[in-house]
C-alpha cells in the first residue's frame, strides 16, 4: 500500500507538471473557467480523459513513441507524418453541413489537428472506447472486441481507398447513406433550423437583428469592437473565392464578446459576430465565432521544422488543418490575428449535432458504431495528403498507411487492443489522483 501511495504521488506531480506546461498561462488568466474546466472533468474518467490531450501525448513521448527516427510500430518517414485530427476520441464525432449544402457525419472539432504519426490517432480513440466500455459495465473480453472492430474496419477502408476505390464506392456518412445512431444524429439535425439558433442568440430590435444580451455575453467597449472589426477584414482576405460570392453577405450587424468555459476551451477568449446572410431578409443572418487558437498538445512532441514553420500561427494551424482533413469543410472556415494572437473563425451552425453514447448500449450496436467511425478515421486519414492542396505532406498517405499495415496484418489490431486497456487503466487511475488533488487544491493557482 505504502508502494502504492508514492507511485500515486509521483504521478499526480508529473499530471501537475504537464498541466502547468498546458495549461498555466491561461489558467492564471481565468482561474474561474478553469474551475468549470476541471469540475467537468472530475464528474468521469471519460471526461478527464477528453480534456487531457496534454497528458496523453507526454505519456506517448515519455514512453519513446515520438516521430523522430519513425519510432514505434507502424511508423516510417512517411506514416509518422502525416495530417492527423490530434485528440481523436470517441465523442468527437458529429454533423455538419459541408460547403456543397449536405448534411454529413463525420470527424469534428480540430482544434488539436497537426502533423504526426498516424498511430497517435488510433491509440487516443481505442483507449477512449476502452473507458467507454467501462462506464456501460462491459467485459475486457468485449472491448477487446470493439477495439479489434474499429481497427479492421479502419484497415478495410485504408486499404479500398489505397486500390483506387472511387468516392462513389466510399461516400461519406449521409442521410441517403448512414445508418443507426449516425442517421439519427444527421435526422436531428435536419429536423433543426437557422431561425431556432437565431432565436436562441438575438432578437429583434429598431427592425434589425441584435445579439440577446444574456449571462454568456459581454459587452464591448469601441475600442475593442474597433480591433474586432479590423480582426474581421483581415479574416475576409483567407476565405476561399467561392465563399464571397455576394459581399452583402458580411456585412457586421452586432458582435459581442464570450468567455470559453467548456473542457476543451476554458481561458480562450473569443467572440460572436453576427453578419447579414445571403440576402435582406432577417431569417437567413449567419452568426460566426472569432477564438484564439489553441497550441496543439501534439505540436510539444513534434520537432519537425518543416511543419513548426509551416505555418503562420495557431489560428492558421487550425483552418489548414481542418481544409485538409475535411473534405468540403465549413464555407465560413478562416483566420485572422487580433492583439497578435492566432484566431479561429467559424459558423456557429444550426445543423451541428454530436454522437450521443447515453443511449447507445447494446453490444451490437455499439459495435456497428464502432465500425463507422473506423472507416471515417480512415476517410479522414485519406483525404489530408498529395491531393489535398498542401505541401506538407507530399505523398498518398492512404497508400503509405496501407503498406506499413499490410507488413504486420496480425500485429495491427493487437496494438491498438493493448494500448487500449493499459492506457484505459492508467486514465482511470489517473482521473482519482486528479480528483484529490483538484479537491484539496493541489492545483497551483485554483
């Protein structure tokens, strides 16, 4: 027990140490979002989990898993840098409404995206299906078999899309096209509309669309609202060409600020903007998100120039990344820099829904779930590489992937099996040192 007790005290001041590196500037900045932040963590392991991206990449880097020299299985110069999704779990996962007016489950919220090895992907999403399976009470025997699910279906669509396979014989998640809980998501998010939001977020004032003034929303003083618009003007210049179709479009009728207080973005400062739409007409206005970009937890890891220097800031990292991985991403998707910090500019869309597991509980299902987001992570994989317009990775990353694999066919699922339950147990462990220390206010500066 004695043994026990310093081992957990070891590991709570090594989980402080990456949090103070992750974590520390902006939590002296906000110490009260960063209380939200962490009572959302501590409510389960999962959530930990979610919000420790941080912790999950040093543990990789502490083990000699980095991409330097291609270390670790599967890794080459090739697969271990190629365009991935960075905090790759099992909740992130949802609908969205692409550039071409489709309605398509797949991959979101790439805040973390970068360039790394392939596996890192795979490893975060098996572990997270790991603690998954504990919370719904299943056997090491049937998350073994969940994660050996995800990892063939994942090499089931790397390998078709690595043959030549036409998109027409891998198309993407859709009404026509999904099927159980990916359908219900898409058929909810249909069911919701741009009115609701806006009616949710503004309303009517002097014959004109305001911002509701509301607890989440602050106030801006004009010299602010000034940075902002000029933020605003400099976002303009890195929409694609199709996106300006008609200037009227963004035109700014109100902006307000917001503090972020969810897991992924406390501290972030960031603020709402709403802009005229397609046309006059008061239902049609679009409500956009101007965020300071995050620092990657993978970018700590990776010591590549190449891609440190790629790009501008973390704003620029983020759109790019997202353009890469995303196949007709958001027509609003861009970045611009306010008080010399990145930002991330985006639709608040009214057709967002996320994969919800609370009611997802029959083995069965679950593992036909599992099935597609293998073949989306693969999707993903395939689409950010040669083709996809960036230089950063100049080869077919489906082809590179699909080699290192077929080498080891065995090997494949039984890596991600392991990883999955060591790693799950360590994040369960993990997540009760966090909560004493959190509760006992260990943590420097809450």
């Amino acid at each position: 027990m004695a043994l026990e007790h310093v081992r957990a005290t070891q590991r709570g001041e090594d989980i402080l140490a990456v949090f103070d590196t992750a974590f520390g500037t902006l939590l002296a900045a906000d110490p009260a979002a960063f209380r939200v932040k962490f009572r959302k963590m501590a409510a389960s392991a999962f959530a930990f989990y979610r919000g420790t991206a941080c912790l999950f990449y040093a543990d990789l880097a502490r083990s000699g898993e980095h991409e330097e020299g291609a270390a670790g299985p599967y890794l080459d110069e090739r697969t271990s840098r190629v365009w991935i999704h960075g905090d790759l779990h099992a909740e992130n996962f949802g609908t969205y409404m692409d550039a071409n007016g489709r309605l398509v489950f797949n991959v979101n919220d790439f805040d973390e995206a970068y360039v790394g090895p392939f596996t890192w992907d795979l490893k975060r999403f098996a572990a997270s299906i790991a603690l998954i399976g504990y919370t719904k009470a299943l056997s090491d025997e049937m998350i073994s078999e969940l994660v050996r699910v995800y990892a063939a279906s994942y090499r089931e669509r790397i390998h078709a899309l690595a043959t030549g396979a036409k998109n027409e014989e891998v198309p993407p998640f859709t009404l026509d096209t999904a099927e159980g809980p990916l359908l219900d998501a898409l058929r909810e998010a249909r069911s919701l509309t741009r009115f609701g939001l806006l009616s949710s977020m503004t309303e009517i004032r002097d014959f004109e669309r305001r911002f509701l003034a509301d607890d989440g929303s602050i106030e801006l003083d004009a010299a602010t609202r000034y940075k902002i618009l000029a933020a605003f003007d400099g976002y303009l210049e890195t929409l694609p060409d199709t996106s300006l179709a008609r200037p009227d479009s963004y035109r700014v009728k109100d902006v307000v600020g917001r503090r972020g207080i969810g897991i992924g973005s406390a501290g972030l400062p960031s603020y709402n903007i709403l802009l005229e739409g397609n046309s006059d007409a008061l239902e049609n206005d679009v409500v956009i998100y101007m965020k300071q970009a995050q620092t990657p937890a993978v970018s700590r890891h990776i010591t590549d120039p190449k891609v440190r220097g790629y790009f501008q800031h973390e704003g620029h990292r983020t759109v790019i990344s997202q353009r890469a991985l995303q196949a007709h991403a958001d027509p609003w998707l861009g970045w611009t820099e306010l008080d010399g910090a990145g930002q991330l500019v985006a639709e608040i869309s009214p057709y967002a829904v996320d994969l919800d597991w609370s009611d997802i509980d029959d083995p069965a299902e679950i593992a036909a779930v599992v099935a597609d987001l293998g073949r989306a992570t693969a999707t993903m994989h395939a689409a950010a590489d040669d083709q996809s317009g960036h230089s950063l990775v100049p080869f077919s990353t489906e082809r590179a992937i699909d080699a290192v694999i077929a080498a080891d066919e065995d090997g494949f699922g039984d890596l991600l099996v392991d990883f999955a339950h060591s790693y799950g147990a360590r994040a369960r462990a993990d997540h009760q040192i966090f909560v004493d220390l959190f509760r006992n206010g260990r943590i420097p500066g809450l």
